[in-house]
C-alpha cells in the first residue's frame, strides 16, 4: 500500500479513486461505535499494527514523530484527503478511537496548511488556512471544534500542539481583516524581478499592488523571456489579462479528444489562479478573503477554547478578543452597514462569540478582558459594559490580587470607550463597589510598602476615576460620589508618596471632582487631598515622591492663572487648589523661612535643586495671595509679614534681632524671587514700602561688622542683603514698567538710604573691604544682566565705593570691572535666567549655612 500511496500522487492517475475509497470505506469503519474492541488486551498490539500502517500511508513517521511529506504534495494525497473527509465523524462517534489517533490528528492538522516546500524545513509558526480548499477548510475545522468539545487536550504535548492550531485559527481571522503592523510594513516590498515557486515547481510572479490582479506566461529557456547576464539567468515575466490562459503546451495539441480537452483547460485555469496574489501595498503581507462558514467555524472554535481551557488562553486573550472585535467593525458586505440581519452571518456570530465570552470570563476573574475595544453595537441591557466592571469590582473585593496593575491598566482602556450618557443605573451601582475597592486599595498599599503602585499604574486609575466623575447621572446622588470622592482621596494621597504623578492628571481628576459635586466643601475633595498631603510632607511629617513636591506646586500656581513650565494640552482646568492652600499660607511662610529645609530635602531626595524649586515656587503663591488687593494697600503685609512695618533700630537693637533680620531678609528675597517668577501685575510688597525695605538693609549692614564672626548664619548676612538689593531693584524697575509711575523715584530713594551704610563698612578693615567690593561688583554685574536703568544713573556715584579703602583697585576686582564696562549687552536680557541663577545662589548658600560650612561662594 505504501507504493501506491506514491504513485497516486499524481492528480490524473486513475488508481488514486481506488485508493480513496478503500481509504474512506476504513474510515466509516473506524467511525463506528462497535468496531472499538472488547477485547482491549488480545486486539491492541493488531489495532497499534493497523494505525502504524497507517500512518505511513498518511506520511507520519512514528519514530521521528513527525511527518516526512511536505505539505503541498499531502493536500494532494486520496489518502489524507479521505481521512480528513471522515475524520469529523471519527471525532464525534467514536471517542475511543479518536483519543488513540488526537496525537497524530493534531500534527496532521497543524502540517496540512503549513506553507513550508519541504517536510525537512523549518516548521512555519504564522500561517492561516488560506492553502486549503474551501472543502478541506471545513473540514478541518469541524475536526478541530470536535476536539476542544469533546477530549482532554490540557496535557503535553498534545496541549502545545493545540496552541498551535489556535494560532493558526487567529491568523486565518487576522488575515480575513488584514491590519498592517511596524513589523510587517518594514519589510521589504517585492518587485516583478521577484519570483517564486508554487506547490508543483512553476515559476510564479508575485506583484505587490493591491488591486491589480496579473497572470505569468510560462516560458521556456529556448523562449525569448530567457535572458543571460552573466552568470545568472533571468526570467522576464510576460503579463496578460486575468481572462486569458496561458499558452497551450505542443504536447496538448496533439491530444484530440474532449475529455483531454476539458482537463487542459480545468489545469490552466488553477494556472491561473495560483499566479494570482492580492498584497497589501503598505506592507506586502498576502490579502486572503475567506467564506462566511469558514470565518463562522473559527469563532466557535474560538469560544471553545476560552471556555474549555480559559488557563491556557490567557497569554492569547487580548489577540482572540481585538480580532473578533476587529470583525465586528470591519463590513465585509454592504448590508453590514445596515440594520437588515441576515441569519448565521459570521458578523452576528462574532458578536454572539463576544457576548458569551465576556460572560464566561468575568465569573472566572478573567480581567485582562477589559483591554479589549468595545464594539459600538448597541449592547443588551443586561450586557451593558458598566455591568462588567461592576462585575470586575465584585470580584477583586472577593479576592485580592497580588498586584492590580494590569487590571487598572485594561480598566483605562476599557472604560474611556464607554458612553457618559448611558446605563445610569449601572454606574451608581459601579460607584458604590468602586468606594470598597479604594478602601481596600488604600489598606493593601498602606500595609505593604512593596506593593505601593508605580506611575502608570496611578496614571491608570486617575483616568478611571476622572471618567467615572463625568457620568452625570452621579451627580444628582448626593452621598454615592462623596463616599467615593473620599475613598479615593485617602487612596491617591498614599500613592504620591511612592511614585511620580503627572501634572495633567492631577489637574483632570481635581477639575472632574470640582465640577461633579455639589456642594462646595465636597468639589474640593480631592485637591485639598493632595494639597494637605504637600502641607505635610514640608512639615517632613510625610515624604512624598520627589517629583510631587513641585508638581502639587504648579498645581496651585495653575489654579491662580501663573504660567506654568510643564505644557499643558488643556486650559480649562479649575481644581480650586489656591481657595484649598489658602489656609496653609502661614506654614508656606514658616517653611520659607526655615533655613534648613533645603537641607532635609537634599538628605530625603537626593536633590540639590528641589528645595530652591519648590521654596521660589511656594514664595509665587504666597507673592500671587499678597498681589490680590490694592499695591497702596499694606494691610496684606501686615498680615503675612507685619515685622516688616518695623524695621529694628541700631541704636536700640533688642538681643538677637541681628539674626531675625537675617531670616527676615531671606523670607523677603524669596519673596521677591516668587514675585518675579510670577505675571507682571505681581506685587505682593508695595512701593512704598521701599523705606523699610533699606532699614532692613541698613540694620543689616551696620551690625554686620560686629556680628559676622558670631555664627555662620551671620557670616552669611551680607550675602542676603547684597541679593535683596539686586530683587528689589530689578522688582521696582519692573513696577515702574507696568504699574507704578512713582516705583523708580521710590528706587532712587532706597539706594540713598543703603549707600551709606555700605561706605561704613568699607572702613572697617581691609578684608571686610575686599568682601564689601565683591559683592557690590556682583551687584553691578547683576544690573548689568538685567539691562538695568538704574545702573545708567547710579554708576558714577557708586564708581568711588570701589576705591574707597584702596587707593587702587585690587587687580581681581579690575578684571571683573573692566569686563562689565568692555562687555555690553548687544541682545536683550532674560530676567527669568538671572532669576535662576539668584534661586541657585541663595538656596546653595542655605544649604552650606545649615550645614554649618566655615566657608560660602559668593
């Protein structure tokens, strides 16, 4: 039997009709009940001898296990072709048998659309059904929906082999809605000087377009289309219609009668079909157009499978669902685009298949389900797809993952698909089992610090909860939303201690929160949630993640309509983050004034930036809430800062008021500093408070000399008045540019008051002299950057303080002068650069002050 297996290969001998029905006659044998032996021990060794034959015939070596017969030639073979028609009966009928033949079953599905030329050659793991026959294809489904409903295939290898025809089923489904990817559309698209070999050794071109259907012209080598270039022998394609056939052999002309005749015809018309290939032309991948009974055979083997083995279609879950969905939505017909319905269409399959899996998932935890794009079908009632997050929430409360990552990640994309406006019911039961969740939530990453969530996975929950916070149908529940507002509060006030959070979805989340409550205590939930948590964590009661700090920072500069650094998509945010640190403002000031916070930050994160960020950052909100009344009005000054209404005298200085008015001045530069980083209508200290403001200096100035080896905070006291003089100034020019007509008279006025006290200094010693003169030149320098209008009038009259204790410049001071003198500015100055520089100075030279340094750079 084995050499008429091989000389039957041939499609016009006519002893493979004998063959196969002999082959089909075993088949029905096999397929009935009573032919399974009840003498299982007496015919096993016959029935194993009989199935080892078998086998052979069907080209499966047992002892390789394996088969030894490229594919092309065995969907050929009477033999195979025989059992695959009665494999489906042998399947249903007898289960007997069909566990003793699922092993090499299953290999014979997975070999039989293989595209590979030879049996030797590496297995293909990316194929569809597309080289079956139409016939064959539902054949071979049929076998193979039979197997997942009815055997045991959960154990290797057979389980292995089953993944594999799955895949294949995908790929058959994936090609019927052809969707290019990165990966195909890098490959290299074909050209007509690419030609490959079909199944039978004959050459066939294979053209890239689309949409352009072209057949080939055999040739032979005495044919023209035969060129040499050299060594290499070219084949030049001839292109005809579609209609036509090629050309007739010599040999067929010499056959006379009509049957020979009517086969000549039958073979160039399958000629002409294989040198035909629809491509895609973005990524050369094969389009394959598969029958709706085929399509329909693969979703319920699909459905099978998840409910059969729902473990084993994990890992392929997402690409089983986005397909079916793709399917859904990709029309293959006209009538798809309407609401006329067609009986067991595969379109209504697909939607049935969806509808029943997600059922079956969701009792089994199946979470990662929620990746899957929603169909925009209208849904049953009781499928609606709030209905399956409650059901996600039910669940995760019954039993709580190691680890909601993925589950939040899906439920992102999941819910953003979900209609607002819809299924009111089900998002007020949704809310009340997503306030358990939070609770428990809150509890699992409060009590392990291992599981506390990353940033995307925070990012991923923000997205849920703000969509969840613009259902309107919530709003008009007064309890349900507050209940989950708070719940979820406490959770994200927890998560920004272990991870970065976005600006942007802090301010959707506080925004959707302000807008969807009622009553104005509750629409601040969640930002006086984050913004307590900042309060805290300057207080160093909490540490939150270091990039937290100065984002909850811009989320209330934001809110008083300051610029912002970080660009935003949207600017219609209102979190009400300033009315909600509005009552924190005098533990900001505190913080501010601190000296060693700097200091407690760098140790906590690491940072030598984040403390000057966020204290200039911190002192632009206090600087926006002192702007708010009139500039002529001091009653904000006195409020926040009254000690600057009464500056301390020389002549009757209480003990210690040297080192508050160190501190005082530090809280004025940062002040400032805030002021200036903030819109030009900023004036947190008014004008005329510029008297005091050259008191402070004054005072500072006159006891510097006495008071300077005490401690290194005072050491550091001429560092601070010298930077206060330079704020001050470039603060009033400022003013008198957009707001104020008397701010540069007030300007004049102060630098006369602090001049003096300066040349006093100057007169105490030579070191103190050298240390006064660098300053003072750093302070010219500095109005130099500015493109300062003072510095035009003031020069002449500040030129002799240089020269006031030395007779001569000292030469390093020279150099410096004369490169301020020699190098003007040709472009136009960026304040905010300078003020950069200034933050960095001042919050460096409070870090090395906290640290006790016995040295500071200027």
């Amino acid at each position: 039997m084995c050499l008429l297996f091989n000389r039957v290969v041939d499609m016009e001998n006519p002893e493979r009709h004998t063959v196969y029905l002999v082959v089909s006659l075993f088949v029905t044998f096999l397929s009935n009940k009573n032919s399974t032996p009840t003498d299982e021990k007496a015919n096993a060794k016959k029935q194993s001898l009989v199935f080892r034959h078998f086998n052979t015939l069907l080209g499966y070596s047992s002892t390789e296990k394996c088969f030894t017969i490229p594919p092309a030639r065995l969907r050929k073979a009477a033999v195979c072709n025989a059992f695959i028609s009665g494999l489906p009966e042998i399947l249903d009928m007898n289960l007997h048998t069909g566990n003793q033949l699922l092993p090499t079953v299953v290999q014979l599905l997975i070999h039989l659309p293989s595209p590979q030329k030879l049996a030797s050659d590496q297995n293909v793991t990316n194929y569809s059904l597309a080289l079956l026959t139409q016939h064959t294809r539902h054949l071979w489904l049929h076998s193979l929906i039979l197997i997942l409903y009815k055997y045991r295939f959960d154990q290797l290898p057979v389980s292995e082999n089953i993944v594999r025809l799955i895949g294949i089923v995908v790929k058959t489904l994936q090609n019927q809605v052809h969707e290019c990817s990165d990966a195909e559309a890098s490959n290299e698209i074909d050209t007509w000087d690419e030609i490959e070999e079909d199944d039978g050794g004959r050459a066939e071109l294979i053209r890239p377009e689309s949409l352009t259907v072209t057949t080939i012209k055999e040739a032979t080598p005495a044919a023209e289309g035969i060129i040499q270039v050299g060594a290499v022998r070219v084949m030049q394609p001839t292109i005809v219609e579609p209609e036509g056939l090629a050309p007739e052999p010599v040999l067929s002309r010499k056959r006379s009668t009509m049957v020979q005749e009517v086969k000549r015809k039958k073979s160039a018309i399958e000629v002409v079909k294989k040198s035909c290939a629809l491509r895609c032309g973005h990524c050369n991948e094969a389009i394959e157009m598969f029958d709706e009974e085929t399509v329909s055979l693969c979703l319920i083997a699909l459905e099978t499978f998840l409910h059969r083995e729902p473990s084993m279609a994990a890992p392929i879950l997402f690409k089983i669902l986005y397909t079916v969905t793709r399917l859904i939505d990709t029309p293959m017909y006209p009538w798809h685009s309407t609401e006329m319905f067609v009986p067991a269409n595969s379109r209504s399959v697909a939607k049935q298949m969806l509808r029943v899996s997600l059922h079956h998932l969701s009792t089994l935890r199946f979470v990662s389900s929620y990746s899957t794009p929603k169909s925009h079908d209208p849904k049953p009632s009781e499928l609606s797809p709030v209905y399956f997050m409650q059901i996600l929430m039910e669940d995760l409360d019954e039993s709580w993952p190691g680890s909601v990552r993925l589950i939040m990640k899906n439920l992102a994309y999941y819910i953003v698909e979900i209609s607002l406006d819809m299924y009111g019911n089900a998002w007020q039961n949704l809310a009340t089992h997503m306030e358990t969740f939070f609770k428990k939530y809150h509890t699992a990453i409060s009590a392990d610090t291992t599981t506390a969530p990353t940033r995307a996975e925070i990012e991923n929950v923000i997205i849920v909860m703000t969509h969840v916070l613009k259902v309107q149908v919530l709003t008009t529940n007064a309890k349900s939303p507050v209940s989950l507002v708070e719940a979820f509060s406490k959770w994200l006030s927890e998560s920004l201690h272990g991870a970065e959070v976005s600006l942007e979805s802090l301010l959707g989340v506080c925004t959707a929160c302000n807008r969807a409550l009622i009553r104005e205590r509750d629409k601040q939930c969640v930002t006086r949630a984050v913004v307590t948590e900042l309060m805290q964590s300057i207080k160093f009661k909490s540490k939150l993640h270091e990039a937290n700090y100065v984002t909850i920072a811009n989320m209330v500069l934001q809110d008083t309509g300051e610029d912002i650094e970080v660009p935003l998509l949207d600017d219609q945010f209102n979190t009400a983050a300033s009315e909600a640190i509005r009552p924190f403002l005098f533990e900001v000031l505190d913080f501010i004034a601190d000296l060693h916070v700097i200091a407690k930050l760098k140790k906590e994160t690491n940072s030598d930036a984040l403390g000057g960020d966020l204290k200039v950052k911190l002192a632009e909100a206090i600087a926006v809430e002192m702007s708010r009344s009139n500039a002529r009005d001091c009653r904000t000054v006195i409020r926040f800062i009254p000690w600057l209404m009464s500056p301390p005298s020389v002549t009757q200085a209480a003990p210690g008021a040297f080192a508050d008015s160190v501190t005082n001045v530090r809280v004025l530069s940062w002040l400032l500093l805030g002021a200036l980083h903030a819109n030009h209508s900023c004036l947190p200290v008014p004008i005329e408070c510029s008297q005091h403001m050259a008191d402070y200096i004054h005072f500072v100035l006159a006891g510097f000399a006495d008071q300077s080896k005490q401690s290194v905070v005072h050491m550091s006291a001429l560092f601070h008045a010298f930077h206060l003089c330079q704020l001050w100034t470039v603060y009033c020019e400022r003013a008198a540019t957009y707001s104020s007509t008397t701010a540069f008279a007030h300007l004049i006025d102060f630098w006369a008051r602090v001049t003096p006290a300066i040349l006093q200094l100057l007169s105490h010693s030579k070191v103190l002299a050298d240390m006064v003169n660098l300053h003072f030149l750093n302070t010219i320098q500095a109005l130099q950057q500015v493109n300062s209008a003072l510095l035009c009038q003031l020069y002449s009259m500040w030129a002799p303080i240089l020269t006031a204790y030395h007779s001569q410049i000292p030469n390093q001071l020279r150099m410096k002068l004369d490169s301020c003198q020699n190098q003007p500015s040709l472009e136009a100055p960026l304040v905010t650069e300078w003020l950069k520089k200034v933050r960095y100075k001042i919050s460096q030279v409070e870090l090395q002050t906290s640290a006790a340094s016995p040295y500071y750079t200027v």
